[in-house]
C-alpha cells in the first residue's frame, strides 16, 4: 500500500453563515455558485484555504471578496467542522471549517468571480433554495448557535447600531428566535442582566413615552441569561 493510498489528499474549505436582520427580519447571505461544481445553485459563501493564510483569515478573506464585509463589521466564531465523505463531489476529500458571522446594517452584497449573484436571503426562504453541499445543514447549526448566543451571551448587541433602544433590541430576539417576545418581561431580564446594556443618558421620542438609548455594556456573558422559554 502506497503512501497516497493510505493517506488521500485532504482540501481545507472555509464557509460562512452571515447573519444579519434586514426590515426586522432574519437574513442569511446566499451566493449563487458560477464554479466547477453545483454550478447555478445558491451556497453559503466560502471558498478554500490558501497555504499561506489562518482559518480565520480564510474566512475573513471571503467575507470581502464574496460580499464586501470588513472585519470590523462582523463578531466571528467558528461553528464546527464537516467533513462526511461525498459531501463535496470533487475528487479530493474536502474539509470544511464553517464559521458563524453576526452583523447589523451589512453592506449589499457583490459577487466575486466565483459566484454571479450574491443577496440577503430572509432564513426561511434560504431552506427552500436546495443549497449546495450540506449547506442546509450548516445553516441550520449556524442559526440554531445564534439562538442558543443570545441567551446567554451578549452577542445579540452585535445586530444593533453602535446605540439602540430596547424595543430595537427586543426585536433583534424576536427575528432570530423567531417568536414573539412580552416587553415588560423583556425589559426586566435585559436591565436585571450585569453589564448587558448601559443608559446613553439620550432619549428617542416617538408616539408614546420616549424611549431611553442604550449602547452594548461591559460583559460578554449573560448572568442571568435571557431564556427563550
């Protein structure tokens, strides 16, 4: 048995589940594939790791050559690995390190020479596209990770402006849960949370009472965390 018998040749691969809320809504960012393979399906951007660069700067790398997005722009961390046999049909195995980037008010995409058209795709229509690869399946953990985020970290912040208010905060938990949030509740478990938000000392008047500007608070973890149930 020969060396490359024993041991195939392995390809590292970098994909990215971008989220953002657009119009309150939960978005994901989609490229329509113009390469080799699954040619005209949409994919979670990606793309494989040059020899010279980190994983992480993989990932940031396609970030900006697939829609534009700074590395200031977005709180990254990776998700998991995949790499099941035949989840990519190209001869050598293909590892894929996906990563789960969080972002408010990103850019309009633009595709890179590897895709033809890159948008911002509300969740529940991205399932219905038939994405390429297991893509279905890194979504589903990336958006199931962002869900679980917010209850415990304060990573919900990294979906508002660098000020908000709380209404503007609920309705970041509501488009990512996915499911209506009581505000007086929510209220009282964002403001009984150490370090989770601070008071601006600005107001915002609209209709109603005005409402108080918060900026993100020192903390990264939530104690107590804010339940979804």
């Amino acid at each position: 048995m020969t060396y490359e018998s024993r041991f195939p040749i392995f390809a590292v691969a970098a994909d990215i589940v971008v989220l953002t809320l657009r119009d309150d809504r939960l978005c994901v960012l989609l490229v329509r594939r113009a390469g080799e393979v699954f040619t005209g399906r949409w994919a979670l951007p990606g793309g494989f790791v040059r020899i010279e660069e980190s994983l992480e700067q993989a990932a940031y790398r396609e970030l900006g050559e697939e829609a534009g997005i700074g590395a200031d722009a977005v709180v990254l961390e990776q998700l998991r690995t995949y790499g099941d046999p035949g989840r990519d049909p190209r001869p050598e195995r293909v590892v894929s390190v996906a990563w789960l980037a969080l972002g408010a008010g990103l850019p309009q995409p633009t595709p890179d020479t590897d895709a033809d058209r890159a948008e911002w795709v509300p969740v529940d229509e991205a399932f219905g596209r038939e994405l390429a690869f297991d893509h279905d399946r890194i979504l589903r953990d990336g958006i199931e990770r962002a869900r679980s985020k917010l209850e415990y970290t304060t990573v919900a912040t990294a979906f508002c402006g660098r000020t908000f208010t709380l209404p503007e905060l609920r309705r970041v938990y509501e488009a990512v849960w996915d499911a209506e949030v009581d505000p007086r509740n929510f209220q009282r478990k964002v403001l009984g949370a150490d370090g989770f938000v601070e008071e601006t000392g600005d107001v915002v008047h609209g209709r109603g009472r005005p409402a108080k500007v918060y900026r993100s608070g020192p903390a990264d973890t939530l104690y107590p965390p804010v339940m979804r149930r």
